[in-house]
C-alpha cells in the first residue's frame, strides 16, 4: 500500500491510475480503523481497481469542547489494518495540508442538515461537506463508500454531489455491528464498561420499532414514542432524538404507507459519549 500525505501526491496518484483505464475507489475516513471501516474497503475493493482509504481526523467537523483532541489516532493500526483489507492507496494528511489557512469557503447544504445531527451539532455538517468536497476535488473521478451507520450524512453527501455535479458516483454500505446489535464506532472506545454494557439500547429501541411498523402501526409518532421509552428505560442513557422518517427527504410522513421503506433514526448520549443508530423497514 503506498501511503500519500500531500494533497499533490493523492491527485498525481490516481490521476494516473485513471490515464490507465482502471477506476478509483475512495473510502473517506477519520481512522480509528473498525470493521465497519474495513466492510467499505472491501466493498470498494468489490467493484474498483484502485482503492484509497482516507484519513484524516477534520476540525471543521468538530465544534468547540467536542473530542477533536481526545479522538483516536492509531495511525500504524490503521495502515495495517487498510492495507489487510485491500486498500492500495492511503492519503493521511495533516491539518496543515489540508488546511494551509483558514477556509473562507464552505459547503452547505440546505434542508437535510437542519435537522437531527444538525441540531445539535449546528456546524457539523457545513464541516463534513467542505471537507468532502475537498476530497473529491483532490482526488478526482470516483464512486466515494459511506457507511450507512451516519445515515443522515450519506443523505446530505448524495444532495451535494447532486446539486455541484461532482463527478463522483455515492455508494452507501450497510451498518457492520456488535454481536448484541451496537453499531461499531470509533467513539466506542470512550464507552465505560457499564456503558458499553447500556449501549445496545439503541438497537433495541430501533428493532422494537421496526417490528411495529411490521405488525401493522402506521403512526410514526406512536413509533417514535415506543423507541423513545424503550430507550428511556436504560438510567444510563439519554435520548437526544429517536425519529420514523422517509429515507429520502429525511421528512416524518403524517402516516406511514404500505409498500413504501422508512428510516428508523436514533441518538443517545451515554456519558459524554453520542451514539447513532439507524434501521431501515418496508412498511408492509
Ligand atoms: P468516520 O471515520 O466515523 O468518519 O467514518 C468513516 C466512514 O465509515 C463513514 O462513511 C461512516 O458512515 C462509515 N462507518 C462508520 N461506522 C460504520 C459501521 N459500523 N458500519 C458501516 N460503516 C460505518
């Protein structure tokens, strides 16, 4: 695997990788490598000649008094752990790189980030589409692998290579997860031993809910009530929001309709540690 730290050698790279004929797969990344990081490698593996994993932990998406210093950084781990999964290209810049200063320019895409991760992160999102356009530009013509996992961030990137016409092909993968149903994280590692033992709530509350849809509830709202309280049967967790939406508009419908897919979403902080969760359901 060839390592890449500046943004010239990423572009030069696959600049060439394209002049001859094979295509290019770009997994964005924070590191703090997981299995979960790994299933989108091996996804991009699946259908590219080139793979370039990305890492690159990115202030813009970090408000103040988030865990931007405290994050993971297992920089050797990561490289390993990529390469094993069919990565041939990393890109690890620093900030510097990435930002040689401050950027007056930022992405924002309206609507879908008001919500949800956008409420209570109000700048998070401006963050990650800056950050990911700059990938794209960098890196050039290729299908981009996004976990599901950030569900509502895989909406918001779809808007924006939509809108801006980036010559780049989105491909969301499904959430890779704990034998008892957490969702693999890189902040799980924050999590106490009692708090990890908490944690599968969320799964809980989201299959909970999905199995009401599928047992004829039409009523998002009664929905989001039973994942809100099964949520909130768990002292240790506490709910931001739990949610029962249309997958594209990101909008609650007023009843769910038969034959057509909804997004269960939830969020809960466990100590100072947020967890996400999502659960995809065919409304029967
Ligand atoms: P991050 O390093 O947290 O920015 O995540 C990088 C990419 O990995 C994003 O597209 C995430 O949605 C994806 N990802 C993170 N956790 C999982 C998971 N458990 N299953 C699938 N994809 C994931």
């Amino acid at each position: 695997m060839e390592v890449v730290s500046t943004k010239a050698g990423l572009r030069t790279l696959l600049d060439a990788v394209r002049a001859d004929g094979r295509s290019v797969g770009l997994v964005p990344t924070m590191g703090a490598l997981h299995a979960g990081h790994l299933s989108l490698i091996t996804a991009a593996e699946a259908e590219c000649d080139v793979v370039a994993v990305t890492i690159f932990v990115n202030p813009l998406q970090f408000a103040v008094g988030e865990d931007l210093d405290a994050y993971p950084r297992p920089i050797e781990r990561d490289l390993e752990l990529a390469a094993r999964a069919g990565a041939s290209v990393a890109f690890t810049p620093d900030t510097v790189e990435m930002y040689p200063r401050p950027t007056a320019t930022t992405v924002h895409v309206e609507g879908l980030t008001s919500t949800m991760e956008g409420a209570t992160r109000p700048s998070h999102f401006d963050g990650v589409t800056t950050v990911v356009t700059k990938l794209f530009t960098i890196a050039g013509p290729c299908r981009a692998y996004f976990g599901e996992k950030d569900f509502q961030q895989l909406s918001v990137v779809r808007r924006m290579v939509a809108d801006l016409d980036q010559p780049v092909t989105v491909v969301g993968c499904p959430i890779v997860r704990e034998d008892d149903g957490l969702a693999l994280s890189s902040r799980n590692v924050y999590l106490s031993p009692e708090q990890r033992a908490a944690a599968p709530v969320l799964n809980r509350a989201l299959r909970a809910g999905a199995a009401l849809i599928e047992a004829g509830q039409r009523d998002p709202a009664a929905v989001v009530a039973v994942m809100g309280a099964i949520l909130g049967s768990e002292p240790l967790a506490v709910l931001d929001y739990a949610e029962v939406l249309d997958p594209d508009s990101l909008l609650r419908p007023a009843a769910l309709e038969p034959g057509r897919p909804a997004r269960l979403l939830i969020a809960a902080g466990l100590g100072a540690t947020r967890l996400l969760d999502n659960l995809g359901v065919l409304t029967p």
